[in-house]
C-alpha cells in the first residue's frame, strides 16, 4: 500500500500504474471472484470485500496525479 502511496522505489510509480491498469482490465473477474466468495463463505465475505477496496483505494492517497486517476 505504501507502494500506491510513495512509488516504487526512487518515486517509480509505472509499476502501480500498470498494475492498476492491469486490474482495470480484469475488474469483472475480480468482481466475479468476490460474488463467488459471497455465495460460498458468507461469513468471511465482508472482510474479504474490505481488503480488497482498501488496498484497491489506496491510489486515492497517493503522491501521483496519474495513480490517483486511474484508481478511479
């Protein structure tokens, strides 16, 4: 999360970037994912959801314009 936040090391924020990107690609497996996890283990679905969005959102905070817009 740091990562999101600060960069890579030496501020390289390309690694976040194409991470992000890379889930954007993706957003409807993962999405798939968390409906299965629902489905199957109710009872640890909330926090799994949780996690998820705070280490999706942590773009939010970061010292990157760039990260910060794809995160949305």
């Amino acid at each position: 999360m740091t990562a999101c936040i600060k960069g890579a090391k030496g501020q390289n924020y390309e690694p976040i970037l194409t991470w992000y990107n890379m889930l954007c690609d993706n957003v409807f497996i993962l999405a798939d994912l968390l409906y299965f996890e629902q489905k199957q283990l109710a009872a640890s679905a909330t926090q799994t959801f949780a996690k998820v969005m705070a280490a999706l959102g942590c773009g939010f905070y970061s010292y990157s314009l760039d990260v910060t817009n794809v995160t949305f």
